[in-house]
C-alpha cells in the first residue's frame, strides 16, 4: 500500500477507495515510511547477509560429515 501511494499512479483518494481505507491513515503509513525506511532496509540487509553465512556454515558442516561417513562406508 504505502509504496503504491509512493509511486503517485494513483491519487491518494482513488488508493482509499480502491482499499477502502480513510486518505489520511495512508498518508500517514507513506509519511511513516518514508521516515523510517533506511531502518526496515538496513536491518533486513545485514539479517539477510547473517541467514545466508550461517546457512552456508551449516552446510559445509554436513558436507564435511557426510564425506567423512561415505569415506569410513568405503572401508567397510
């Protein structure tokens, strides 16, 4: 919604009556928004950047274990 309203396609009015939401409580979440974004952003980029290093540590993990189990099977 707020980035709609931000795109300005459509007038703020035809957003309220296209969600049925009041004019003002958009204009509200866009002036919200636009105070708080680099926060929303900053966070999911550095959150992002940490799930994928510990994804990547937890899979190199289990190649790990399962080269040392298929190389002791190879013994047997």
């Amino acid at each position: 919604m707020v980035l709609e309203a931000h795109k300005e396609g459509k007038t703020i009015h035809e957003l309220g009556d296209q969600f049925d939401l009041h004019p003002q409580l958009i204009m509200n979440w866009k002036r919200h928004f636009m105070e708080h974004s680099s926060e929303v952003f900053d966070k999911g980029h550095s959150s992002d950047s940490q799930d994928k290093d510990n994804l990547i540590d937890r899979r190199s993990a289990q190649i790990g274990q399962l080269k040392v189990e298929c190389d002791f099977l190879k013994k047997i």
